[in-house]
C-alpha cells in the first residue's frame, strides 16, 4: 500500500521490479543460506499459526479432501512419496519403488523404523487398509479417491514391501501418492470410526493432534519418537518446535495485524497490498508458493451459446485487457500466465501470442459471427438478444484483489459489447450456478500435484456431472482429438514421450480459446523473522515446520 | 436489526413536549445545512451525470490508489476509478436500497400495529406474539435466510432488511396508536359524538403519522448500514453497481494504506442519516405546531 | 403510558400477577414453537440437497450409494410433515441432532460457544450503557451547542457500521499504536476491541432514547424543587435524573442483546473469536440444517428470557406498569 503515491507508470514499473528483486534476495536468503544467516537451530517454543482458510470440518484428509485439510494435515500425516523443489518424486514414507514392464504392478519398498503415533507399526498393511480406506463410499473421499481410480487393490507382498495393482496405467500415480489426499494414517486410528477420526487423526508425522477447539485453534505437540523425515529435509529426529498452535483467523486484515503485533508468528493467504508492504521492511518473510496443477484461470463455457462459437470465444480473449490490473491489483506479487498449467509443473506449456489484446481484431471476430448491432448501452445484440455473459464468483474462492480483476475484465469487455454480469455467491450458490450451467464465463481453482490435472479440467469424461451435480470441465471442452492425447499421456511412463503428449494437448486447448489464462493459484506466507527453516513442500505447497525453529 | 424499536419511548416523549422546548434545542442553520445536503442528495439521485466529474465505472489500472486531489477529489480506488464520481453514481442505489428497505418495514410493521391496536384483545395476543416470534429471529439471520434462498443481490438485500425491520416498526405503531387511542382528545372527540370512522382518520392518524415520519428518516440511514454490512459479508449489491454500503466493504481491505476509499462513502451514509434525521425532526416540530 | 387508577385489594393484584405470569410462560412457549417450526420451513426453502451437505459440503463428489445410504439414515427420505414431527418430538426431548458437517452433538457444539458471544454481548451492552449515560448526562439541558455535539455524536455512532468501526480500530490500535491485540482469545485484552466495535453503535441508540427521558426527569417537580432549594445541577443530575433516564433502557435490553447477537455474527468472524455469530454464518454457507436450527433457538431463548427478565424489572422498579399490562 505504501507504494501507492508513485506517479508515473514507469516508476510503478520500477517499484514493482524493486519488490521483486527485494523478494527474490529474501526468498534466496530463507531458503539457501538459511544456517548461516541465523545461527544453529534451537529447540523448543510454540509457533502460533493463522490460517485464512476455512476451518476444515474434519482433519482426516481422506474424508472429502479439500485444501484447508492438506494445509494441517501436513503437519501431522506423510505420504508415501514427496517431491522436492525441481518436480522430482523423492523416498518418504516409501524407500523405493518399482513399476513393471506393462505398467500395471508397482512394489513399494517401505521405511522399517517407523511407528505411527499410537504405537502401531507402519508396514504394507497399514498401507493396504488406507488405500481400502480411501476407496470405501462410506469414507465420502473424494480427492483421494478421484486420485487412485486406476489401483484395483493393494497386496501385502511381506511386511515392508507393498504391491499396487492397477487397472490400466498411470503415469501420475506416483503424483498422486504425494499428496496429502492419500496421506497414510494408522489402521487402528482409522479403525476408530470417522467421528473420532475426524477430530484427531493419528500418524507418522512430526507433530500430533492435541486439541481441536472448534472455530478458535488446533492444538499440536511435538512427536518425539519422530523418525521418518522426506529425503529433502534439513534434519534427522524430533522437531524443534515443541507445538504448534494453528488458529482460525478468516478476516485478512486481522491476521496481517496480529503478525505485526506478534500474537501469531506465520499467516497464510496474505493480501497482495499487505505481502508488498511487509516485502518493503524487514519485519516479515514472504514464502510465494504457488500451487500445483492448474493456473488461475476464466473458463468459457463452449458448450452453450454464444461460446459455443470458437470466434466469440478468441474476440473475448482479445478484448479483455487484464495485465495492468494483475500489475496493479497484486502488487508485483503474481506473474500473468498464459498457460493452462501451474508455473511449478515442469511440462506446463505457455503461448502468450495467443493471448495479446486487440479491440480492433474482437469487434471484427464479433462482426463476422453475425453480432453485428449494438443496443442503445452500446451492448451487441442479435436476433433481438443481449451478447451476455453470467459470470458466477465465489466469495470463499476470489480474493478481494482477484473480484476486483473480474470488475476490470467486466469493464474492458464492454468495450467491445460484451455484457458480463458477475453475481457474487457464497460457495454453495456457486456450486449451484455451475450445476446449472447458469454461467458464460468462471473462474475455478483446482489443485494437484502433476500436469494430469489437465485430464481432469479437460477431458470430456469430465463434463458428465456426478451424482452431486459436480463436474471439473468447467469450459466444457469436449475434442476427442484431446481426449486421446490425455488418456495416452496418462498411461505413457517414457517421459519425454509423456512430455510431447501433454504440450500436443496444451497447444489445441489453448488455441482453441477455451480459457483466458490469469497467475499461478497465489499462495503465499508470510513469517515473522524469527521463525527459521519453514518452507513449503513442493507437493501442494503446504507449509513444513518439521525444520522451522524459533531465534531468540 | 430494528434500532428503531429504541426510538418508541423517543417518539411518545416528543410528542408530548410543548414545541417551543423542542424548537431552541436544534439550531436553525443545521436544520438549513441538513437541507442542503439532501438537496445534494436529490441531485445525485436525479441527475448523476451533472453532479458527477468522471465515468464512475472508467477503469483506468496505472491510476489505482491516488489520494484525493483537484483532479479526484475523493481519490482513486484500486481500479483507478474515481470515487468521488461513484459516491454520486451511488446515491440513487443507496437511497433507493434505505428509501425502499424503511417503506417494506413501515408498510409491514403498520398493518401488523394497526391489526394489534384495533383488532381486539384475542388479536392483539396474537399478532403480539408473532411480532415476538420475529424479534426473537436474529436480524441478520432473517436476511441471510432470504438471501441464500433468493440469491444476492440490491433487491434480496432491500427485501431481506426490510422484512427485518417490521418487527420493530409493529411494535413502535401498536404502542403509538394504542397511546393516542387513549388519549385525551380522542376521549373529548368521543365525548362530543364523532364517528369511530371519523376519529381515526382525524385524529388518531395524522397523530401517529407524524412520529412515524420521524422514524422513517432514521430508518433510512440504518437500512443502508445494514445493507452494507450484507456486502460486507459478500451477499449485498452486485459490481459495478456503485453503492456506498458495497464500497465501504470493498475498500475496507485497503483501509491502511487507501483510506479515503472507505472514508468518503462512509461519510455519506452518516451524512444521510443525520440530514434526514435533523429534517425529519424539523418537519414533525412544524407538523405539531399546525395540528 | 397511561396511569392506572390507585391500587387494588391485593387479593386480585395477586390473582393478575398469576395470570400474566401464566400469559408470560404460554407466550414464550409458543415463541419458541414457532421459531422451531419457521426456521423449519425456511430452509428447507434454500436450494441444495442436505444429503450434500451431510456428504462434505458443496462441490463433493459422492456416489449416488452414498448419498442413498444418507438419506435414509438420516429420515430425509421422509414425506416432510413426518421430518418436522420428528424434529419437534426429538426437540422435546432436548435432542438437537447432529451437525451435518461437524458430525458431533449440536448441543455440545452450541454449549462451547454460548459462553464467549453472551459474554461479548452482555460487556457490550454495559460498555454501551456507561458510553451513552456519560453522553448523555453530559450534553442534555447545558445549551444547543452542547445538544448539537452530543446529538451529533450519537447519530454519527449509531450509523457505524461493526465491520468498519472494527477496521478503523485494529488500524489504530493494534497495527498502529501496538496496544490492543486483534486477536487473542481468552484474555481481557482481547475483548476490549470487540466490545468497544459492538458498544459504540449501540451506545448511539440508547443515548438517544435517554437524552429524551433526561430531559422529561428534569422538568419533573421534585428535580425543580431540589434544584429551588439550591442543590447544584451535577448533584441533581446524579441523584434524581439517572434513575428516571434508565428507565426505559432497562426494557430494551432484551432487544439491545438480540441486536448485540446480529451484530457478533460480523464482530466474531473479524476479531476470530468462537462463538455463536461465526458458527450460524459458517452453518448457514454450508447448509448444516440442525447447526441453524439449534442456533436461532437458543438465540430466541436467550430473547425470551430476557424478556421475560426485563418484564419483572421494570414492573418491580415502576408500580405503574403493573397498571399497564393488565389494560
């Protein structure tokens, strides 16, 4: 906010290159020469948490399976695998692996010293009962259980070894076994019963569930007995952090006023104006993390009018100006994309040619499409009907910065005569809208780890709704030229071929105007200086106090 | 939500104080620059494009955040756009929202104090209670119900705080009228053989008129703080729409660093309601001086 | 008002106390009835399957045997006549069912928060009683100017909206000045802006409505004749004028507590306090039918009771009223 009074746009050029440059130095200082700069670790405190999420309504992250219980489950459940910083699948919980020829067997060797919390062993078992777990309707998961549809059952080989049986191949398995979705708890905590399950699930991780007082904090304990950290992490052994206090604080501007008066030590979804201010001091650490999978992104909906008309879709894209908005909305904090994918997925794709906007080159596409008249408000019309796009908005999903981008978007599409009309809902009046396909153009977040997330935003399978009502083809795309690349791309474990694939399919999605691509999924901490070591794991980019600890 | 259950025993008070107590309390020139506000007000409402300086919904990015000065007089918001134009193009949603919001309550709560007053002792238990039965429903509940069941919007938003001030208004009414309704001179028109008919519509009306008139300014300013806390919680009017309640939502979150973004709005709804109050309390000294 | 005629024979003020308790007891009785069986109705109003809230919420993806299996065991395959006996026998029996989404006991869960929000709101509404005495004691009867000011700081508090008035304060005096915690459950420190966001509007009404009673105490004769016999103003003020002006708060502070109660649905959510305001916002967005329901009962409890309460008190502190209620 503070850097508000520059004048021109050349210096607010420079001062958003200024806080990137500043935010790069700091994001090299806290994550390559992190012991040199603080001295060795010291154990023992509390580090105090606030979360902007949601609360979750149960902390086992098999049930359901949304992003506020991957953020906290983090921190007390591991996965078989993990993946470090330059998108490689390292050893977690599993020491190795081995796929057949055929693709449809792979054997998982497991760590041997590992205990769950409750004393039960962690063994091929154990894993065999999570995936049951996971697969059983009464569970209701459904992250974890769109992530293993292709296993057909686990068999225990001997107590450390365990073989998953597919149905077909998938090239995304192992993705999708780092994810906190599929994480591994104890068979007798799972055998409890989902509503004990639910307020403390039990497993290897650093640190255990104490107390869940419900709209206030969960209270975590350190795990002493802790042995099984992922191949990428600073230290062997117990935490240093004695606890963790993770609080509830939905209002953004509370949480930022806590962290600077020291109630909390990390906040998370910081607002951009704030991250920018707290960039300018020295108070605070800025961890940008974006998330996995897809980009943030506006989905034109081609299965009905008018998007159903590949020239109204590009003279949309070709209207809409977004760039200066991103710049000036986020601060410099978020990067305009032009890809379908996160910029941490080493195969995401990016055509900004595509993209470059052109009023003149809109309103011809409009012309030749036949919407040829204007009303008197200067919105086209044919055959007697407004050129009219229902934009739905999630409240719980856009922040203010993002719904104020949607009233730009709405603002330069007018120019050339579309009319958008953005209805602001709570989450479940959106579900509705989408259900309903009561919508022209949305905005849709989905998360996870590896670039098949793409079959699941793009493959026409995806259209057909569940039971729910819930689909993820938000634009509706349905090209069986795509849908064979992705199948294939999905059962192909040669990566480059698997590479070349995925690029094929990004090329006909992107270039068929189905999507108008913003930034990464901004996800963000902010952290007091005093808090060493924390970092986000490059899975979902949930943040790991197992190596964080507390200076003077 | 209905503060204006608290303005009953402010009401019966006035009404019974001699004029010329009430009259020196206020000084005149507030009652002129109230007048003048409201003046403004209809202005804005009637003609935005004269009052306003600027498009209200020109978005222009490399503008964002600019403090106020001669050229946006209120400043800039964080799409560049100028909040002094868009106070103005506001004002007709806003008053609109409190105008209409206060008229749903008053006509509500007078059919509910009017059924209470007149109807007998069995209805007035009846409808008594029923008025409680809504009391007892939190405000805010009442308008997140119709809300999440109608959809967001200016018009659920107006209907939602509108339903949740009748209560208040039924209550106030039932107790005005049944007061007049015993009062000495509807006694002496009585006495002297009126009409039921005629008493009320001589009477007992144009007294309990001018009092609710009273409320009814107050109420306007209160709708349109409700109202904007209804966007606050993301469920009020929709964008571009330019209404203070919304903007004095949107430009909370940058309350450190921009604050004329929710300064201004905010000032026009205080404005609104002490204007119209002050008014309002001018017209119903006048409106006792003729009766 | 009206004043009554003079005291009865006290064997049929008795048998009219009794019957307007009996009145007091069946009018909160069907209250509460009709609250249940309203917010019943009402949200089987808003569009959403509540087998989908049970199963995880909007946007889950359960199978069609999942949510089968949850409307049976759950009775929502039931014609819905045969649901609303059901909720009223189990509600009878102070069975509150079990959230949808928290999968645990309503009454336990409501249990949890009911302490912190009527704590919040009682503080508030003392808090809001001193600020509008004060303002008005002080700015009643000294002049116009005076009026003015205080007329002009009452309308101006009262049209503040919480979530702004919340804003402006952690601006000041959290990240500002550094003193008062945003947030910080549990201690007294981290309920004064909570309660100050909550008390001041508040205090703008009352103010008002006690500006009025100050100014008819003091025309009233024994405060003529203390002040003739030389007593001065503050002494008069304080001794005579007070007890007049509290007066007609006292019976809206059933109502100030309910409107207290709206306004924590705003106060909670941004001071991230637990309580009832942010459970019925979050029970409201997910759909989780017995959370709302269990909510705006004991929240009209709570309204009736004080009522009732306010009732017995005023009738005790103004003979008068007794008069009243029975006309």
């Amino acid at each position: 906010m503070r850097a508000a009074p520059v004048t021109t746009r050349q210096n607010r050029r420079f001062g958003i290159l200024a806080i990137g440059l500043v935010s790069m130095i700091a994001l090299a200082g806290c994550q390559a020469a992190e012991p040199e700069a603080s001295g060795d670790p010291v154990s023992g405190g509390t580090l105090t948490y606030a979360s902007g999420d949601a609360e979750p309504t149960c902390l086992d992250p098999h049930v359901g399976g949304n992003y506020p219980q991957a953020l906290i489950a983090g921190q007390f459940l591991e996965s078989l695998v993990s993946r470090d910083a330059s998108g490689e699948i390292i050893p977690w919980l599993a020491d190795s692996w081995e796929v057949s020829s055929d693709g449809l067997v792979w054997d998982f060797t497991l760590r041997d010293d590992v205990t769950f919390t409750d004393g039960t062993p962690f063994d091929a078992e154990a894993v065999k009962v999570n995936v049951e777990h996971l697969q059983d309707p009464a569970t209701q998961s459904s992250t974890g259980y769109l992530a293993l549809g292709k296993v057909e059952q686990v068999e225990v080989v001997d107590d450390l070894e365990a073989r998953f049986v597919l149905s077909t191949p998938d090239s995304a398995l192992l993705e999708s076994l780092s994810q906190p979705w599929t994480a591994i708890q104890s068979p007798a905590g799972i055998a409890r019963g989902m509503e004990e399950n639910c307020q403390a699930p039990v497993g290897t991780g650093p640190f255990i569930v104490d107390e869940w007082v419900k709209q206030d904090h969960i209270s975590l304990v350190r795990n002493d007995d802790y042995s099984s950290p992922p191949a990428d992490a600073e230290h062997d052994g117990p935490a240093y952090l004695e606890g963790i206090e993770w609080r509830f604080v939905p209002d953004s501007a509370s949480r930022y006023a806590a962290l600077q008066g020291g109630q909390v030590d990390v906040i998370d979804n910081p607002q951009p104006d704030t991250i920018a201010a707290a960039e300018q001091g020295d108070a605070f650490k800025w961890i940008d993390a974006p998330r996995p999978g897809a980009s943030n992104r506006i989905e034109l909906n081609s299965g009905q009018a008018p998007f159903d008309d590949e020239r109204v879709r590009e003279a949309f894209v070709r209207a809409v100006d977004v760039n200066d908005g991103i710049e000036a909305l986020f601060f410099g904090t978020a990067e305009r994309s032009y890809s379908a994918l996160s910029s941490v997925e080493a195969l995401a794709y990016s055509d900004e040619s595509l993209f470059e906007t052109d009023l003149d080159r809109a309103n011809e596409l409009l012309d030749e499409a036949g919407w040829t008249e204007r009303d008197a408000e200067g919105y086209r019309v044919r055959d007697g009907a407004r050129l009219t796009l229902r934009f739905p908005v999630s409240t719980n999903q856009s922040i203010p910065a993002e719904q104020s981008l949607f009233e730009q978007v709405q603002a330069t599409a007018k120019d050339a005569g579309f009319e958008v009309v953005i209805e602001l809902l709570d989450l479940s009046g959106w579900y509705g809208a989408l259900f309903a396909h009561e919508y022209e153009i949305v905005s849709a977040p989905y998360t996870k780890v590896g670039p098949d997330v793409l079959r699941i935003v793009y493959h026409s399978d995806s259209i057909t709704p569940a039971p729910s009502g819930y689909f993820a083809n938000l634009s509706q795309l349905n090209d069986p030229a795509v849908d064979a690349l992705l199948t294939e791309a999905a059962a192909t474990s040669d990566p480059d071929a698997r590479a070349e694939l995925y690029e094929q399919a990004q090329q006909i999605i992107l270039g068929g105007y189905y999507l108008l691509p913003l930034y990464d999924q901004q996800n963000s901490f902010l952290l007091s200086t005093k808090v060493q070591g924390a970092r986000a794991i490059s899975t979902v980019s949930t943040p790991s106090f197992y190596d964080a600890w507390l200076a003077g | 939500m209905s503060e204006l259950e608290l303005r009953q025993t402010t009401v019966e008070a006035s009404a019974e104080h001699p004029p010329t107590r009430r009259r020196d309390r206020l000084p005149r020139i507030g009652t002129l620059l109230a007048a003048a506000f409201v003046l403004f007000l209809a202005a804005a409402t009637c003609f935005p494009g004269l009052v306003a300086t600027q498009d209200p919904n020109q978005i222009a990015a490399a503008e964002a955040f600019r403090l106020p000065s001669l050229e946006h007089w209120f400043g800039t918001d964080e799409s560049g756009r100028d909040v002094y134009s868009r106070v103005v193009a506001g004002t007709g949603t806003s008053l609109l929202i409190g105008v209409t919001a206060t008229g749903i309550g008053l006509a509500l709560g007078l059919a509910l104090g009017v059924l209470a007053s007149f109807g007998g002792r069995a209805l007035d238990f009846s409808v008594s209670r029923l008025v409680e039965v809504l009391f007892a429903f939190p405000g805010l509940l009442l308008a997140l119900l119709v809300i999440v069941i109608y959809g967001p919007g200016p018009v659920t938003a107006t209907i939602a705080v509108g339903l949740s001030t009748a209560p208040g208004y039924a209550r106030i009414i039932r107790g005005q009228l049944v007061s007049i309704r015993s009062a000495q001179f509807v006694e002496s028109a009585r006495v002297l053989g009126h009409s039921p008919a005629r008493i009320l519509t001589r009477h007992i009306v144009p007294n309990a008129l001018v009092p609710i008139f009273v409320l009814a300014t107050l109420g306007i300013g209160q709708a349109i703080v409700w109202a904007s806390a209804l966007s606050y919680l993301g469920l009020g009017a929709q964008p571009p729409a330019a209404e203070w309640g919304a903007m004095l939502a949107a430009g909370r979150t940058y309350l450190a660093g921009a604050w004329w973004m929710t300064v201004f709005p905010g000032l026009m709804i205080v404005g609104t309601t002490i204007a119209t109050t002050v008014l309002g309390r001018a017209l119903a000294r006048r409106g006792r001086m003729h009766s | 008002m009206t004043r009554g005629s003079p005291a009865d024979p006290r064997g049929q003020r008795r048998g009219r106390t009794i019957r307007h308790a009996g009145l007091l007891v069946a009018g909160a009785v069907f209250v509460m009835w009709a609250v249940a069986t309203l917010t019943f109705f009402a949200i089987r109003l808003i569009p959403g399957d509540p087998a989908q809230a049970i199963l995880g919420g909007p946007g889950s993806q359960a199978s069609q045997e999942a949510l089968d299996q949850v409307r049976r065991d759950y009775g929502l395959d039931q014609p819905l006549i045969v649901q609303y006996l059901a909720m009223l026998g189990r509600l009878l029996t102070g069975d509150l069912g079990t959230s949808y989404a928290l999968k645990v006991p309503v009454a336990d869960l409501l249990g949890a928060q009911l302490g912190g929000t009527l704590l919040l709101a009682l503080l508030s509404l003392v808090l809001a009683w001193i600020l509008a005495l004060g303002l008005s004691l002080w700015s009643t009867g000294r002049g116009r100017i005076a009026t003015a000011v205080g007329e002009g700081i009452e309308l101006t508090a009262a049209a503040l909206p919480h979530f702004w008035l919340a804003a402006v304060l952690i601006a000041i005096f959290s990240s500002g000045l550094g003193w008062l915690p945003p947030v910080a459950t549990g201690t007294a420190a981290g309920l004064v802006l909570p309660v100050v966001t909550l008390a001041v509007p508040l205090a703008g009404f009352l103010a008002q409505v006690m500006r009025e009673s100050l100014l008819d105490a003091m025309q009233q004769p024994f405060v003529v004749s203390a002040q003739a016999r030389g007593e001065s103003t503050t002494g008069v003020r304080l001794r005579h004028t007070v007890r007049h002006a509290a007066l007609p708060g006292i019976s809206l502070s059933g109502w100030a507590l309910g409107w207290l109660l709206s306004g924590a649905v705003v106060v909670e959510t941004i001071f991230a306090m637990p309580g009832l305001g942010r459970t019925l916002l979050q029970a409201v967005t997910l759909r989780d039918i017995p959370v709302v329901t269990g909510v705006v009962l004991l929240i009209s409890l709570v309204y009736v009771l004080m009522t009732v309460l306010t009732d017995v008190s005023s009738r005790i502190a103004d003979p008068r009223l007794r008069q009243e209620a029975n006309r």
